[in-house]
C-alpha cells in the first residue's frame, strides 16, 4: 500500500492486485488479504476457490428438505427467514422445543452417530467456557441467555454442500424412525 511502480500504484496494473493484510503490514487484520481485478469473472473463479467452491443454493436446498421433512413434528422448529434480509443457510440447526417434545439434542446426535452420521450440538457459549467463568453476559428476564437455549435445545444437521439428497433422506430417516417416533 501507497508504493508505486512507473507512476502507478502498485496493485493497480496486471490481471490481479494482491495485498496482504498480515500483523506486519501497514493495514491489518492480524491475516488475510485483498485480491484486486478488472476481470469479474476471474474474481468470482478466485472467490469460488477461496471458499472451497461452496453453493450457497445447495445450502439453501439442504435446510428446505429438512425443514419440508421434519417441521411438521410438533415441538421441532428451525430457523426462520427474516423478512428484511436472506440467510445464507451455512448451517442447518433444528430446534427442539422441551415443552412439547421429550428428545434431547443428545438423543438425536448419539442415534445419528450409531448409524454413523455425523452431527453435533450447537456452539457451546462462551460464558460456559473455562476461560470465560463469572464473566457478565445478557439474559432475559427468564433467567436464561439466547445462547444457553440454542445450545440446551439445538442440533447441527448434517448440511454441507456435498450431501446429496439419498444421504439426506438417511438422516431424516434417523431422526423421525429412532428418535421423533415415526
């Protein structure tokens, strides 16, 4: 950043521009980096390959056979849209409500384990971590944070780009025979 090469800014001539954004640099975000072109459709190829070519569609298509298959349980729920934005469905948590369904996140993930599919419990908080014991954080008048519900009562669905609709209906499969009963 702001040196110069026969009077033009470096970054700025080639097909592509790159800049670190290293500890050490003059800008930084501590890593990373700036990819610089005049070529769109290099760029969309470059930030196909940066994010391991992932399909946001594929995402969206996983979350909505999911929610199709298995939001009719009484006491599952799933992620709603906001009216004013669009998700990019990166990760597909279903949500179990404790005062209509008896099955624990756990009973879900260990029934998907023993068919061998993977899956997990939402993100443990951050106030639950060792680090992080006694620091303050916000919840409701209830007594109990967004992040503690969403970890007591949520699941991570098996939702990569690369699941393929006869691997998804396996563990829809799983969880409406062995755990939601039927």
């Amino acid at each position: 950043m702001g040196s110069s090469y026969n009077g033009k800014a470096c970054g700025s001539f080639g097909k592509f521009g790159v800049y670190s954004y290293n500890g050490n640099k003059i800008i930084t975000t501590s890593g990373g980096g700036m990819l610089l072109s005049d070529d769109k459709e290099a760029l969309d190829k470059a930030l196909s390959w940066a994010t391991q070519a992932r399909d946001p569609a594929a995402r969206r298509a996983v979350f909505e056979r999911y929610q199709e298959a298995l939001g009719d349980v009484s006491g599952v729920g799933f992620m709603p849209e906001a009216p004013y934005g669009r998700c990019n469905r990166w990760l597909t948590v279903m949500s179990l409500n404790p005062d209509i369904i008896f099955v624990k996140p756990m009973d879900i993930i260990n029934a998907l384990a023993e068919e061998n599919i993977e899956s997990r419990p939402v993100w443990k908080p951050m106030h639950l971590q060792p680090l992080f014991a006694g620091c303050k954080y916000f919840t409701h008048e209830e007594g109990e944070s967004v992040s503690d519900k969403l970890f007591s009562t949520g699941v991570c669905l098996p939702s990569g780009s690369s699941l393929t609709e006869e691997e998804q209906q396996r563990v829809i499969r799983v969880v409406r025979g062995k755990v939601l009963g039927g």
